[in-house]
C-alpha cells in the first residue's frame, strides 16, 4: 500500500508538471498573435521578474546566451549515481519497513522512521553548510520533512496506542516540524525550507484554531486572507518563486470559507454568483497589476464558470430567463474588452448551451427557430466585419 501511494503520488506530480503548462498555453500564452500582444506579454513578464528597461538592453547588446554546462563527464557521471543511491536508499528503507512492520517491536518502528527522518536532516543541514550539492538540497528536505513527520506520528501512536485525539497529535507533530524548518530556513534561507516552514505553520494553525471551536468556514477565511498577505510580501524577496502557488492557495481557501458561508446564509445559487464574481474581481486586479497572467486565466475562467452556473440557476422557470443570454453577451463583450481567451471560452459556451435549452424547452419541433438562429449569425458576422473594416479606417 505503501509503495502503490508513492507511486499515486508520483504520477500527480508528473501530471501536473505537464498538464499546468499545457492548460497555460490553451488559455494565455498562445494568445500572442501579434506586435501588441508581444509587447503586453514582454511587460507581464518584466514586472512578474522585476527586469528594467536597461537589463534588457544590456542583455541586447551584449547578446548574452544561455551559460552552457560546462561539468565534466565524471562530474555528470557521479552525480548521476549519487542520485541513484539515494533512490536505491530509500527503496530499500521502505521495503524493509513495508515487509517488516508488524514483526517489528515499537523501538524498532520509530528508529526507522523518526531515526532515519532525522538522519537525512543531519545530512541535510551538512549539505547546506558545505554549499557544494545545491541540486540535493530539495530532495533532501521533501525526504527528511516526510521521514520526521511519519516518525513523530509513529512514536505518539506507540506511546499512545489507545488515544483517539487526531487533533493533538497533528497540532503536536506540526508544532515540532514549523520549529525544525523554520530554524534551518532563518540559518540558510532556502526557498524550499521557507516551503515546509509555511506548511506546517498552517497546518498547525488551522488544526489549533479548530480545537479552540472555530467553523471550517471561518478559519479558511482567516488562514487564507492571511496566506494571501503573507504572499504579496514573498513577492517583495528572494523567494518569490512561491508567490504565485501560495496566491492561489490563499484565493482559493478564502473563497472556500467565504462559499461556505454565503450558501449558508442564501442559497447555493446565490452563492455560486456572488463568489464567483468575488474570483473575477481578484482576477482583475491581477489583470490590472500585469504579474501573474496564469492566475489571471484560471481566475477568470473558474469565477465565470460560478457566476454563469448561479446566474443559470436563479433565472430559470422564470419570466426573466433570457436575461441570462443578455448577461453571457455582457460576459462575451468583457472578455473582449479584456482580451481574456479564457472569459471568452466560458461566455461562449454558456451563451451556446442556454440558446440549445431554450430552443430544446419551447421550439423542439419548430423549422423557423434554427433558421433564425442562422439569420442572426450571419447578421452579427457582418456588422463585426464592417465594425473592423471602420475602424481601419478611422
């Protein structure tokens, strides 16, 4: 079971390495068509890496490239086995805990998993002294982390075996992990230390403001207003490479609770409407600060499919129902104003699939609705090719 959960976990990690950057094509990257939309896209990019003007012409001038590796064949060659014995490591460490767990007696249990967590944090912490294997720092402290968690657990349920309180035991076993990573992180000021160190701390945040009796609800408010805060102010050091992940994160929590809370207070429909206009607005301020365009695009594609969906939900049956055709073309023209291929996708798609419920509800068996759909497409196709061909000219 083990294994077959490392292996789950490795293929989501895969998959998303490789689907993000597909999705971020689909809607955003592959939207740069023309001299404009370059230049648009070369000042994203110079605000979200803080580039000036003069670097750029520095770098132009200089034709600077790509530094090449210059490691040798044995240099390659040795860390390449290196990585292959700390993989042969590790896999024979969990093989040996998966094939002997239950004969093991309980000091056996937490020397291989506490001992060997804190083994690979001394090595860890040797690695960042010595500053000679920058390449193994990351997998050393997702290794060690993962090691010294389970270890922690481990211990607490052999000195414990009959305590049911989950919630003490994840509060105690965050608490110690946020004190480890957080003393290496302030030593070293790795941007994978800083990583774990707000891992934990949230983890041990939102398990102790549980057992004070706070809702979920309102503890993803407050956790993720503050992650979002605690984001902006990464942005501002060397370690913004986080920004962005913790951004979403902290939208996405804040949104949760704030969900949670609206529906219970309204309706699910209402709630849908009023969030998913809260992710557009946050979407737009994005949008109007140039950093961050995939944000932008999920922020923008996820808060219209909520809005269309609770908008959908209160019109219809009612004598109001095509107002929401008028409202997905609001949508439509925004994306356009915009120039957001991902509100466009959504406005699209909804305006289609409420012109084929309509048509399916009142005129199934009707020749003269298809044909005046057609009419109409054809009348819009024009007056936007004589709206172009006028605004050439002026």
């Amino acid at each position: 079971m083990m294994m077959l959960l490392v292996l789950l976990i490795i293929i989501l990690l895969l998959g998303s390495a490789i689907w993000w950057p597909l999705l971020a094509g689909l809607f955003g990257v592959a939207s740069v068509t023309n001299k404009a939309g370059a230049i648009n896209h070369i000042a994203q990019l110079m605000k979200t890496y803080d580039i000036r003007p003069d670097e750029i012409g520095t770098a132009l001038d200089q034709h600077v490239t790509t530094p090449t590796d210059h490691r040798s064949k044995g240099d390659i060659l040795r860390t390449l086995l290196a990585y292959l014995g700390g993989i042969f490591i590790l896999a024979g460490i969990s093989t040996y805990i998966g094939t002997f767990w239950d004969s093991m007696g309980s000091t056996m249990r937490i020397l291989t998993t506490l001992g060997v967590g804190y083994i690979l944090l001394i090595v860890l912490i040797s690695a960042l002294y010595e500053g000679k294997f920058p390449r193994l720092i990351l997998p050393l402290t997702l290794a060690s982390a993962a090691m010294m968690t389970n270890g922690w657990f481990v211990l607490i349920h052999e000195f414990y075996p009959q305590g049911d309180n989950w919630r003490a035991a994840i509060l105690c076993v965050f608490g110690v992990m946020a004190i480890h990573q957080w003393a290496i992180f302030f030593k070293y000021r790795r941007t994978t230390l800083l990583l774990t160190g707000l891992f934990f701390s949230y983890g041990f945040l939102n398990v102790g403001l549980d057992l004070l009796g706070l809702t979920l609800a309102y503890i993803a408010i407050a956790l993720g207003s503050s992650l979002f805060i605690v984001a902006t102010a990464i942005e501002k050091t060397s370690h913004k490479a986080l920004t962005e992940p913790a951004l979403l994160i902290g939208i996405c929590w804040l949104n949760g609770g704030l969900f949670e809370r609206v529906e219970q207070f309204t309706a699910t429909n209402w709630a849908c409407l009023i969030i998913g206009g809260c992710i557009i607005a946050t979407a737009y301020g994005i949008h109007k600060s140039g950093r961050y365009p995939r944000l932008i695009i999920l922020g923008y594609f996820l808060g219209s499919v909520m809005a269309y969906s609770g908008v959908f939900d209160l019109l219809q049956n009612t004598s109001a129902e095509l107002l929401f055709l008028a409202i997905a073309a609001i949508g439509l023209y925004a994306s356009v104003v915009l120039q957001s291929r991902a509100l466009l996708l959504t406005s699209v798609i909804a305006m289609l699939s409420f012109i084929v419920y309509f048509s399916e509800k009142y005129f199934a068996n009707s020749l003269g609705w298809p044909a005046t759909l057609v009419l109409l497409g054809i009348l819009f196709l024009g007056i936007g090719a004589i709206a172009i061909r006028l605004k050439r000219r002026i």
